[in-house]
C-alpha cells in the first residue's frame, strides 16, 4: 500500500484509537476512501485520526459506530473516545455531554466565563490556550476541549430543539477573554441567542450580592420522561446527580435565582451596553 503509515497502538491512548479504525476497516477490505463514503467525514480527516494528527470527536466515533455495528456494545468506538477525553475534562462531565444531547430542557449557571453551550470558537480557542500556557492541560488535550464545545452545540441543534435558560453571573460579561474582537463577537453571540425561540437569557448582577443562591457553575437536565438530573463542579472536580428526589430543591433555588435576576429585556441592554464600551 502507498505511503502506508506504520501504527503503534501501545503507544498512546489515542494511537490504539487511530490502530483499531485500521484494523475494522482493512477486515472489511476497505481503504480510507471506502470508508469515507460511509461517513460524513473525509479520507483525509480518518488519515489523520488514525494517525494521531487529529483527536477523534463523539460525532465521528458515533458514525464508526453506526458503520462498523459497534454501537451500545462495551467496546464501541464512543465509549473509548470518551475515555480518550477524560483526560481533558473533569470527572462526571463526558457521561454529562451524553444527557445533555438528549435533554428537554437545560438550565445552567456559570460564573467568570461565558458557558460552553454559547461560546464562539474564537472565544474557546483562547480558554484553551490560555490552559496550555498554564500547564494545566497539554497542546492535545485543549483540542479536545475545543472540540467538545462544537460537539455540544451541534447536538443541539436538533428537530426537536431543547429549551434552554441560561443565567450569567455579570462576571462572564465583564471578564475579557481575548482581544477586544474576540469578546465584541462573543458577546454578540449572546444578543443572537436570546432571540431564538427556545432560549431564555439573564444575567445576575453583581448587586444582587447573598440574595445569590449559587456560587460555582451549576447545570439541571430535565429529560423527556421529565425526570431530572443536575451537574455542578469545582475547580478540581464534577459531580453528576442522577436521582431527581435530590436535584428538585437545586431546581426551585434555581427558580429563585431566575426571579433575582436580570430580565431578559434588560440583560440584553446590558450586553449592548457593554459592546458600545458604556460602563
């Protein structure tokens, strides 16, 4: 085979991933080209995957899945890429992602940063980089994060759209990330957010003060058979609560922390305000 790269599975997570592609497509007697036609990816792109120059995404992984037969088995492709991430992302969070694509309605809460669900890709690249330069994740692993953020907003945009309210605390507005362009273009996302039919936007104010029911990032799923499930995480770790008994009075805080805040109305005069460089 032409320019045929030598695999090593044993030599990284992700290269046992890239090797095990190889290995399901070439016992079918399929090249990259082969296999693409099956995709909605190019053979370029499954060269690269399977040669370590690009991380495997969910999306891909789930379509190897749907091709090779492997879905909801112990070994398909998702469940690996998602151990593949654990790395990048905190504990609880991937198994999270995998609700949330399916949720009737999301409510979150985010504190400091815009949240991952309304953030440009321009506005993500520079958390990302900004953690590599920290040392707190590698060059491989913020692609993943960059990548995870597109995934999520992907899988939202979906027939059956879900409902989704976001509260803000003003810190996320007012904390630039990025140059000036940057943070002009993320916020106008949010403008362009709180116009869609399925969105609720509000930002906490500052003066809102102890009447805050919350201080770290908080996200509720309610699901289509209406049970509920919340996930909220610190610096160092996440915690993903399944049982809705325990996730109902973080709901009602929630609702109080709605009524607190900003209208919507008057949270988008703020964001504008803000874009025109008013304080």
């Amino acid at each position: 085979m032409v320019n045929r790269k030598d695999l090593n599975p044993e030599s990284s997570p992700r290269a046992a991933f890239g090797a095990r592609i190889r290995r399901f497509r070439e016992d079918r007697g399929w090249s990259q080209e082969d296999l693409a036609g099956h995709l909605s990816y190019s053979s370029q792109h499954i060269s690269a995957v399977e040669t370590c120059r690009k991380p495997p995404t969910l999306r891909f992984a789930r379509e190897l899945d749907r091709d090779f037969g492997t879905a909801d088995s112990v070994d398909s492709f998702e469940r690996e890429c998602r151990d593949l991430r654990q790395g990048s992302l905190l504990e609880g969070f991937p198994e999270y992602v995998g609700y949330e694509g399916r949720a009737a309605e999301i409510r979150l809460y985010e504190v400091g940063v815009i949240p991952g669900l309304l953030q440009t890709p321009e506005y993500a690249d520079v958390l990302a980089d900004s953690a590599v330069k920290r040392g707190a994740i590698t060059a491989d692993q913020a692609r993943e994060r960059v990548a995870s953020v597109a995934e999520r907003q992907a899988s939202l945009v979906r027939k059956n759209r879900p409902l989704v309210i976001v509260v803000l605390d003003e810190s996320c507005i007012r904390r630039p990330i990025g140059e000036p362009a940057v943070m002009d273009a993320q916020l106008r996302r949010l403008v362009e957010f709180a116009e869609l039919p399925n969105t609720v936007l509000h930002v906490a104010p500052f003066d809102m003060g102890a009447r805050r029911p919350f201080n770290l990032p908080l996200y509720i799923l309610t699901m289509l058979d209406r049970s509920l499930m919340s996930y909220a995480e610190s610096a160092q770790r996440g915690d993903l609560e399944r049982e809705s008994t325990f996730v109902l009075p973080i709901l009602t805080a929630y609702h109080q922390l709605q009524a607190e805040a900003l209208s919507q109305a008057a949270s988008v005069a703020m964001i504008e305000q803000l874009r025109k460089g008013t304080p």
